[in-house]
C-alpha cells in the first residue's frame, strides 16, 4: 500500500496507523536524482510485500514542519516508524537488494 502524506495528516497517517502496521516513510523532492532513482525501487518493493507494510510518500519541498521535526538535512530520507516512533532509517538510494534486507530487518 502507498499513500501520500502531508504535514496536516502525518500524525493520522503514519503515527497512528504504524501502531497495526510498521510505515515506511520516503522524504523525498522532485528535483533529487537519487530520490527519482529510489522511488520506483521503494514502490516495487512495497508492492511485493502485500501490505506487510505501509509506503508513505512525503514531498520535502512542500510540507517543511514535519521534515523538520524530524531532522530531515538529505534526501532521499527513508525512516521506518512503529507503534509512533522511529525503528531504523537510512539515507540515500540504495539498490533494491539492500532495501529487502533493512525491511526484513525491521518488520
């Protein structure tokens, strides 16, 4: 499952439904090669694990609050939360096998 996520529904969308269900949250920008290199990586991925966790997709440039509570300096930025706190994250893109292995890590 992927959504969108904006500084007015983040607390709804990914801090309460990661208490079910772990999310997995991409800050990322439209003029980022390597955040444009990642996502379709991410998708893929998430798409494979069937709901196993949740994709949440959060564009830096126009929501700054909730980038900035979280200390968001580089992007691509990749945070996994559960039951509302931050589990793991890593920054940068990082080729799809890497990504499997952080997943299987942290669900």
């Amino acid at each position: 499952m992927e959504i969108d996520v904006t500084d007015k529904d983040f607390d709804k969308e990914v801090i309460k439904r990661s208490a079910n269900v772990p999310v997995v949250v991409d800050f990322w920008a439209t003029w980022c090669g390597p955040c444009q290199a990642l996502k379709p990586v991410l998708e893929k991925v998430a798409k494979n694990y069937g709901g196993k966790f949740i994709l949440a997709k959060m564009n830096v440039d126009e929501n700054e609050k909730t980038p900035e509570k979280y200390g968001i300096m580089s992007i691509p930025n990749v945070k996994l939360f559960k039951n509302g706190e931050i589990v793991d994250e890593f920054i940068g893109a990082m080729p799809e096998d890497r990504i499997i292995k952080w997943i299987n890590q942290n669900l």
